[in-house]
C-alpha cells in the first residue's frame, strides 16, 4: 500500500520526533523532502520507461513465441527493473497507442492528466513540481520503501 504525499508545511508540523533524536537528522529529513517536492515530474516517476525514457509495454508471455522465451526473460526483467523505480502509485496509461512519442494520458483516481513531449521534455498538464501535483491530486500516493526514505513512515 502507497503513502500518501504531504505538503511541505503537514511533513513539518506533523513530523513524527520519535524516529529522530538528533536535530541534524532531523534536518536531512526535512531537506530530502523538500527537494524531492522541488522536483519537476517525470514520466518514470509514473509508469515503468526503457534507458531512452520511452514507455515500456507490460510483458505478455503471448507475444513473445518458441526460441523467443529468452528474449521474453530479458524483456520481462527490464521492465521489472524499471517497474521498481517507479514512485507513484495508482497511475496508468489510458491511451493504447504505446508508439506515441509526443503524447500520453496518465489517469490516477479517475482523472486524466495528459502529458506532452516538447523539446525532450515532458509536461505534466502546466505542472512544474511535485508539490503543484499534490495541490491537484491530494490523496496523491508513493510507494511505501520510497515514502519511508523521505521520513514519511
């Protein structure tokens, strides 16, 4: 289960002081969130993409036949490798055309967020950083080992 996001004023007021004694500690917690708020989204924060940042299908066994199971395996384990470096939770691609290079629509909790390609950079609907996108999407979820990094948990 994904934990929810907080915005830089809740992390503070609510910090829990039982997990850290030590006022430096406490401190590199605080910076390690607000840097990570500061941060402009990025589509492998969201959906699992190959090493050149494009959207990697899931795997399906179907696709891959006979002396293919190799290529299967090594697809298969990118894509979990990749799979394991998403952020977000609950976020999924809507449009099938996975060969779109310049547009995609992400949906989380029901509502769309189009994402744009220009100039090698995506664009998140006008959203510059992570805390804009908790300031449209509040119940916004991470995964619990990256939550739990960012002093979250």
């Amino acid at each position: 289960m994904g934990v929810e996001l907080k915005t830089m004023v809740d992390y503070v007021v609510n910090f829990n002081h039982n997990k850290s004694d030590n006022v430096f500690e406490y401190v590199h917690l605080i910076e390690a969130y607000a840097n990570f708020l500061n941060q402009k989204p990025e589509l492998w924060m969201f959906v699992p993409v190959d090493e050149e940042g494009k959207l990697m299908k899931p795997p399906h066994k179907a696709g891959f036949l006979g002396s293919q199971e190799m290529q299967y395996s090594l697809y298969k384990r990118r894509y979990d490798k990749s799979l394991d470096k998403v952020i977000f939770e609950g976020f999924e691609v809507v449009n099938a055309n996975f060969a779109s290079k310049d547009h995609l629509k992400l949906v989380y909790d029901e509502l769309k967020i189009a994402t744009n390609l220009i100039r090698g950079q995506w664009l998140f609907n006008g959203v510059n950083s992570i805390e804009e996108l908790i300031s449209k999407f509040p119940k916004l979820k991470i995964k619990q080992s990256y939550a739990q990094k960012l002093g979250l948990i």
